[in-house]
C-alpha cells in the first residue's frame, strides 16, 4: 500500500507542474489534484480487498535454508526414529465415562420342559421344544434328574440281612446316558454315540480343577485319585433310599451346543436320550445283578433370551441373504477291538477320508465296557504298553514311536505329550492327571496333527488315512482289550430364513 501511495504523490506532482507551466493556478491546480489523487488510492484499496475476501493479504517472505552439516556416521548404527508421544489418561481420572449399554436384548429366562413320553426305567427320553419365539443360549442348557436304587440285594451276616455296598459310576449325570440325539426341524445334526466317554474323557482332559471340584459335583464328579480306578468309592455310594434319591444336575456335552452363539427362532428342537444299562452305571462287589438304577423328575432347562424386534428384524432380512452359521467341533468315537494274545496292533485302519485335528487313544477292558458291576467302566489302564504311533496321511505322528515301559516307571514322554498335545501348557489349563495317576487308570495318548493348534480357527482340509500301531510288553489279556479312539474334527451347521438346516461333517 505504501508504494502505490508514493506513485501517485509522484503522479499527483507531475500534474500539478504542468498545469502551472500551462497558466493555470497552483492553488487550484492542487486541490484538483489533490482530490483525484484521494479518490484513485481509494479505489485501489477496495479492488485490494475485494480479490482478498476482506483478509489481510500474507506477507510473502523468503527463508533461508541452512546447509545441513555433513557427519560421517560410523558404520551399521542408525539413527533411531523419534518416538511419538501419546497421551493417556488413567481409569482413576475418568471421572465422567459410564460403562457401554447394550441395547439388542430387552429379557432373558430360563424355561423348563418336560419329556413328550412317559419316563420309562429302560428309556428313551425325548424332549420337543416346539417353534419357539425366542433365541436359546445353547450353552446353558442343564438337565436335571433324580437317581433311585431298587432291588438291592440282600446278603446274610451273623443271622442279619444287610444290602450290598453300591456305589454310582463316576460323572453319573453324564455316564447314565450312552447315546444322544439332536434334531433341527426334523433333521439329525448330531449323533452322539458311546456319549458316556466321550463327556467323561472330555471334562477329565478339558475342564479345570476348578469347574470339576466345583459346578461339576453337582454332576457327581468326583476326583479318585485316591481310588485310582477301584470300584466302590465312599463317596459315590448309593443307598435304597425309596422317594429322595440323589438329586443331580448336569450340563449337556453335545458340541453344537458348546457355543456362545444364539440359536435362531421358530427351530423344533427334539432331543433323544438312550440310557446305560444297570452293570454300567453301578459297580460292587457282587457280580449278579445286586440292584437297579431307575431315574425320576426328569427335566430339561434352556435359556432363553428376548431380542428387541429391531435387531430380530435386522437379522430376518440378512437371513434372506446369508444363513446363519454354527461351526462346532465334531467329536467322533471308534472303538477297535485288539484279539486276547496279541503283542502287537499292526498299523489298524481307523478313517480312509478326512484327517483328524486330533486323536486321543485309550484302552479298556471290554467286558467293563459292555457293563460290570465288579469292575470299573472308565478305567483307562496302561495295558504295559511298549510303543504306540499314529500315520496320518502319510505323516508319522511322532516319527518315532512313544517308548513306555511301566514297569519300571518310565513314560515320561508320554505323559508330557499329554499335556502338551491337548494345548494345555499354551492354554495354561491342567487336566490334574499326575505322573501317578497316569499308568493307575489314567493312561490317554494324545496326537496333534494340527499344524498350528488354534482352537478358534479351522483346518485346511486333507484327504488320507489314518492308521494306529500299538506294540506292548506282554501279551493281552483274556477277552482281549477295546482301544478307544476319540477324533476331533470341524463341522458347520447353517440354517436359512425359511429354516432349512444343512449340517456338514467334516469327516
């Protein structure tokens, strides 16, 4: 601005020179000039701040830029990067912050059913929960029942008659059932058959000391490492106590049920329970048939959870599109039959399709098996087994065999594979199996054939087969032995807007 005001005071000057040179006034030859050269600066002014929008026009300047100094840096040290700094705040100051609300679920009950037949002492058990408007918590699903003894024999001692010491078979609440079914709208999705191992090996291997100790009692479980696979616990001893019982509750050890997602309204859900027989589920010292075990007030509790219609309305609209979901992991049990004689199990064909993610081996008399009242059915002795192994596609897991020698106390491989093979020292979770127990009742062998061990994520499927080798110090008893082999496996249920339920095994 100032420029522009020395040029026109120069102009201004010039003007007036040249009309005093042409005869005309100073004086008025000044004011004249004067006033245009006023207003020719104040127009200039406001063109100025009609292009600048009314702002004050930045000052341009110029910066010198400094040379940087050169440093010769010693060789392999580099400079480390600046470290940005964040700012935080702790809980104890976060004076105004409130917890998040969830807003999808308005109420939560539980409901309790009854079996659609009559509760018979041989079974079946059938619930039917009919097209229910709510979503279900599946893993909160709990049955409850009373055991009753009956028939208890009588022995003669000094002149008096005394009942027969009997004691329930361990985990009674899951052991009293052999086999369950599940059904979707009149689809299987699952079938679990021998349930009672399966349950058993999966809380003994699975579940905390805790949880066992704890919730589970309720279930009648029951630590015996004190026993060590004898029959006749105290604690576990059952008297004819005619309407009482022994009031159990027990969670439901189906795999589709082991999920923190919410099952889908209007499902017809029928479940199927098959019982053990008496020889299975009560042990003593008598061999012919000392009592009967029957149960009563039979009931089947679910949870179930109100959606706010906004939500259920949001999820029926995407079910149009995408069916719901509900991967689980699939257990699978087979039991191979080892000849009495035998030294050794050559290489036994257990599947010819999928690979397992993982296998779990342990043997078993077979006549406790099938039911004994003089000997204990979840007994899983060592057998003086020498050597197992497992091929799995052409893979030899591990690629040499497990060396066991009992009799003089040396397994230490394969007790730790246990725990190692189970996730456990990851998972820090301990299934309490000591040096100890392991070769008194205890003995499990476990194969990993996953490449990394995520219990959250699937396995690349393999096609091939599997295959167990058993070799043992002396040779099998009378009757021979029963190899329980536990598989697990990935599989999927989906169910789409109309209901329509597709299960897939991936075996």
């Amino acid at each position: 601005m100032g420029v522009s005001v020395g040029r026109e005071v120069l102009d201004s000057s010039i003007r007036v020179a040249n009309d005093v040179a042409s005869g005309d006034s100073f004086k008025q030859s000044l004011n004249r000039n004067a006033s245009n050269s006023y207003n020719s600066l104040v127009n200039r002014a406001i063109g100025k701040l009609g292009q600048t929008g009314g702002r004050r026009p930045k000052r341009r300047t110029t910066r010198r830029v400094k040379k940087k100094k050169t440093v010769r840096k010693s060789a392999g040290r580099k400079k480390a990067a600046p470290r940005k700094k964040v700012t935080r705040v702790t809980p104890n100051i976060c004076l105004f912050d409130t917890p998040p609300s969830q807003v999808a679920f308005s109420k939560g009950k539980w409901m309790t059913f009854s079996p659609s037949n009559p509760i018979e002492p041989k079974g079946p058990y059938t619930f039917n929960v009919f097209d229910s408007a709510h979503f279900f918590q599946l893993n909160k699903t709990y049955l409850t029942f009373k055991a009753h003894l009956s028939s208890v024999k009588k022995k003669d001692e000094g002149g008096t008659k005394t009942a027969v010491p009997i004691s329930h078979t361990n985990f009674i609440g899951a052991t009293f059932f052999n086999q369950v079914k599940l059904s979707y709208n009149n689809v299987l999705v699952y079938d679990s058959s021998h349930y009672a191992y399966k349950a058993y090996i999966q809380t003994l291997l699975g579940e905390s000391d805790e949880m066992k100790e704890g919730f589970l009692s309720a279930a009648r479980w029951s630590n015996d490492e004190d026993s060590l696979g004898a029959v006749l616990v105290d604690k576990r001893r059952l008297q004819e106590d005619g309407t009482n019982g022994l009031d159990i509750c027990t969670p439901l050890f189906l795999e589709p049920f082991q999920t923190d997602k919410l099952l889908i309204p209007h499902i017809n859900i029928q479940l199927t329970l098959y019982r053990n027989n008496d020889a299975f589920c009560l042990e003593s010292t008598e061999a012919d048939a000392p009592a009967k075990i029957f149960i009563s007030d039979l009931k089947l509790h679910m949870r179930a959870i109100d959606v706010v219609p906004s939500a259920t309305i949001a999820l029926e609209n995407r079910l149009r599109t995408t069916p719901a979901q509900y991967p689980f992991k699939n257990l699978k049990m087979k039991v191979i039959t080892i000849p009495p004689g035998r030294t050794e199990l050559p290489f036994n064909v257990l599947y010819q399709d999928i690979l397992p993610r993982r296998v779990i081996v342990g043997l078993i008399d077979p006549e406790a098996m099938e039911g004994s009242f003089t000997k204990n059915a979840l007994n899983f002795a060592h057998h003086d087994v020498s050597e197992i192994q497992l091929d799995a596609g052409g893979t030899v897991y591990p690629p040499q065999p497990i060396q066991c020698d009992f009799v003089n106390k040396n397994y230490a491989q394969a007790f730790a594979r246990l725990y190692e093979e189970l996730g456990a020292l990851s998972e820090k979770s301990c299934p309490r199996i000591t040096y100890k127990m392991f070769r008194n009742g205890y003995a499990f062998y476990v194969f990993n054939l996953t490449a990394m061990d995520n219990p959250n994520s699937w396995e690349l499927i393999q096609s091939g087969t599997t295959q167990l080798y058993i070799r043992f110090n002396k040779k099998t008893p009378d009757g021979g032995l029963n190899a329980c082999v536990l598989s697990e496996y990935d599989g999927m249920i989906t169910i789409d807007a109309f209901r329509n339920t597709t299960v897939t095994h991936m075996h």
